[in-house]
C-alpha cells in the first residue's frame, strides 16, 4: 500500500508482534495455524492454486513466498513439488531462523532474508500470504517487474470483512489511485495534493474508516473468542495486541483494508483479477480470508498511479 507521505518502506522490525520480545522464542506461524480460523485452509488451497499452476504451465517453477514468516506455507509447497524452487522470504530475524531450521531438510527450497524489493530475479508464482497489508508501498511495481506476462500473483490475506457499500465500490470504480494518508484511504490526486498540503481528509474517508474501525472489532472479538475456545491463550494475546494496532487509524503497518478496496489498489497497479477464492463459510461480517490469482495486466499505455512509485 503506497502511502502519501512515504513513511512504510521502512522494514516493520520491533514493530509488530513478529518482532516482539515476547515472542522471540514463538513460532507464531505455527501457533496461528492451531488457534486462528481460516489459515490452515488457506494453506491447503494455495498450496492446490501453486499445483494447478504447475500443471498448466507444464515445468518446474520458481515460487516465492513473500512474507513468509517461519516457512510453514513454503515448506508445504516444497513437499507437495519437490521439483520445484520454492523461496521463503521475510525480514524478521525470529522468522527467518525458524524458517531456515524447517526447510533446511527439503531439496528445493530456500530463505532469502533481504526485503522482497532487493530481490532480483524473475518469478513464475509470487505468493503472498498474510503479508499484503505489511509490505511497503512499492512492492507491486516490483512484483510486476518480476512476473512479466506469464507471471501469477497469488495474494491471499486476513482482510477487514467488506465494509463498502454499492456507493463505495462505484466511487472506488473511478478510483485514480487508492493511497492511505495517516491511515485514512484517498483515491484521487487531488485527495492526495489536499492531505500533503494541510491534512485535509474526505468526508467520505473519515466515513469508510469509522466502518472499518467498527467491522474490524467484530472480527477480532471472533477471532479471539476462537482461540480462547481452543484455550490457545498466545494466539489470542497476540490477537489483542494486533487489534490495537489495526484500530488505530495512523498505524499503517498493521492495517486491513476491505476485499473490494485492494482489488481496486491492484488494478490502478496494473495487476488483472484471475481468481477470487472465499474462506469460511459464515456470514459474511466474519469472511476475512480471501485469496486470489492475478496476473499482470496487459500494457494499454500507462499504468495509472506507476509513475509516483
Ligand atoms: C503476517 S506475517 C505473514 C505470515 C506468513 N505468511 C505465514 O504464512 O505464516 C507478515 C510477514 O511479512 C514480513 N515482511 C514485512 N516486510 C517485508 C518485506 N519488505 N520483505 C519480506 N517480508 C516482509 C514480516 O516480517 C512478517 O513476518
């Protein structure tokens, strides 16, 4: 997510739970996988999507997980396609030894620990998985560069559950950009020349971030409650800690938008919808998880919001 005045591309190091001291010797990857809904079979369907994918496309391939916090996801993916080079990337030290420890028995995979900007070569599938709404705000361009035209993207996230209303999604619709300034979202120049000048906000943003403060508390209390019914108490502490830092509107590190507002984020990027997959069947103020398949959209001339990258 590209922010206005710049300050996310800072690696988020100390300053979310995957940093924090308390859970240096947690491995908060496999912790969540036993008390948060919906991960697990988030797992099991990427690690089918990257399958498909290799089917389709006939060849071993080159798979990075971006984010991949301790390698739980990737190492599926190395066991499931052996032949296959399968990369886990984060930048958090905790992770990164947790993930190197896990894969350090499976041929084909391997940690790269340098932010995903720096790494270089082309990618047949980049994942990424939880991490969507922590990496900073060129990380698309980037990604674009390194899948080219045959590249898929699978992006799949514990998202707010959808807070926009059919007004919302023909206002996003003619979105130019989808920007977050002090965490609220602005989705035009104009917007953006505003808030730089004096911190001037849309009515409209203000509003939108009321509704995604208010949907985000019913699905943590959700979320909470579940990890407490399976009396996984580090799971729900770190879910209480992550609560705070969502609901306070200028902590952009940790900030989950609705389904519909990142769609439009990839496409104003030049990314082209593939897939959209849905995880837990409820209702659906409790649908968070979502994943879906991209590709790299066929140039048309320039990609709105490219140039400010
Ligand atoms: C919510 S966790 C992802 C969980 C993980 N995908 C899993 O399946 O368990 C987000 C991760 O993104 C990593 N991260 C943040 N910025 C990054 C960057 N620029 N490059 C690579 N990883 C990054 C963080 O260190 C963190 O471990």
């Amino acid at each position: 997510m590209e922010t206005v005045d710049g300050t996310t591309e800072t690696v988020i190091e100390e300053s979310t739970i995957y940093t924090r001291e308390e859970f240096r010797t947690i491995d908060v990857g496999a912790i969540m996988r036993d008390g948060h809904p919906d991960i697990t079979d988030g797992d099991l369907l990427i690690v089918e999507r990257v399958a498909a994918r290799r089917a389709e496309l006939g060849r071993p391939l080159t798979v990075m997980d971006v984010g991949s916090g301790s390698g739980v996801l990737a190492g599926m993916i190395a066991d499931r396609l052996p032949d296959c080079r399968v990369i886990a990337n984060d930048v958090a030290r905790n992770p990164l030894e947790q993930a190197r420890d896990r894969l350090a028995d499976k041929p084909g995979a391997e940690v790269y620990g340098s932010p995903f900007e720096q790494w270089q070569e082309p990618l047949d599938v980049m994942i990424s998985w939880g991490s969507h709404h922590h990496l900073p705000h060129n990380h698309l361009t980037h990604a674009r560069q390194l899948l080219g035209e045959h590249g898929l993207l699978i992006l799949g996230d514990e998202f707010c559950p959808e807070y926009c209303t059919p007004e919302d999604a023909v206002r996003l619709k003619s979105a130019e950009v989808i920007e977050l300034g002090g965490g609220y979202l602005l989705a035009s120049d104009e917007e953006i020349a505003a808030y730089r000048k004096d911190g001037s906000v849309p009515e409209w943003s203000r509003e939108l971030e009321t509704r995604r403060r208010k949907t985000l508390w019913n699905w943590y209390k959700f979320v909470i409650d579940y990890a407490i019914e399976r009396d996984n108490w580090m799971v729900a502490i770190a879910e209480m800690q992550i609560t705070k830092d969502d609901v306070v509107t200028s902590f952009e590190e940790e900030h989950k938008l609705s389904p519909l507002i990142v769609e439009h984020e990839l496409a104003v990027n030049g990314f082209q919808q593939r897939a959209k997959h849905v995880i837990g069947d409820r209702e659906p103020a409790l649908q968070s998880f979502f994943v879906y398949e991209f590709t790299v959209a066929a140039a048309e001339g320039p990609v709105a919001g490219q140039g400010r990258q």
